[in-house]
C-alpha cells in the first residue's frame, strides 16, 4: 500500500510509529503476536526499577504495536478500562483516554478466511 503525502502544515510527521497497550502477560502476548499472527518481536527493553518490559512487534510497513508490561498492573476493568466484548454480543463502551481495540489492514477478499484462522485457533 502507498502511503499518503503528509498533509500536515504545523508538522512533518511521517504515518505512526507505535501503538503501545499493556499486557497482563508477556509471553502470551509474545505467543499470539508472534506466533499466531506471525508479527516478529524486533525490540524488547527492561522498564527502570524492575517496573516491567516494553516490547515491539513488527505489524508491517514501517509500524509497530509496542507493549508494556508491568509487574505491578492492576487488572482491567471490563466496561470502564476496556470492553466488555467485541460489536453485537455486548456493550463495546469503554472509558475516555482507554484503548477500545486495535484494527489491522487486511485484504478485503480475505477477511472471513482470516477469522476464521483465527476462531480455529481459539483466539476470538
């Protein structure tokens, strides 16, 4: 896909570059994103103080998602801090200054043959 000229005038800004999200666990995320969705880990990096991890997962064409994972995270809070489920099985609200979900580009002609990989994988 070609990207779009910058049609910012205030800045030269260049697309996203990271999307970062906290995990619950890192080796499962590392699992899913890598293993299941086939998204290398380029970059893993120790938080100061033992706080965690923060790691990168290559999503394609110069993006990354990125995670934090902290040891001390408090658990998320379904309806307020995220969904409670995904659009038409339940309410999709979630609080203001949360991540609600995160959406890849994928080839129109092959999104229900990559949903349902991804069922068969039991992932959602």
């Amino acid at each position: 896909m070609i990207k779009p000229h910058n049609t910012n005038s205030e800045f030269d800004l260049g697309g996203i570059n990271h999307v970062a999200l906290v995990c619950s666990d890192m080796a499962r995320t590392v699992d899913f994103y890598s293993n299941v969705l086939g998204m290398p880990l380029i970059k893993s990096l120790d938080l100061l103080g033992g706080m965690g991890r923060h790691f990168f997962f290559d999503a394609g064409n110069g993006d990354c998602v990125a995670f934090f994972w902290f040891a001390d995270a408090p658990d998320r809070v379904p309806g307020i801090s995220s969904p409670e489920a995904i659009p038409g099985i339940s309410d999709i609200v979630s609080a203001v200054s949360t991540m609600n979900h995160l959406s890849f580009h994928v080839p129109a002609e092959r999104f229900d043959e990559y949903r349902q990989r991804l069922k068969a994988r039991a992932c959602g």
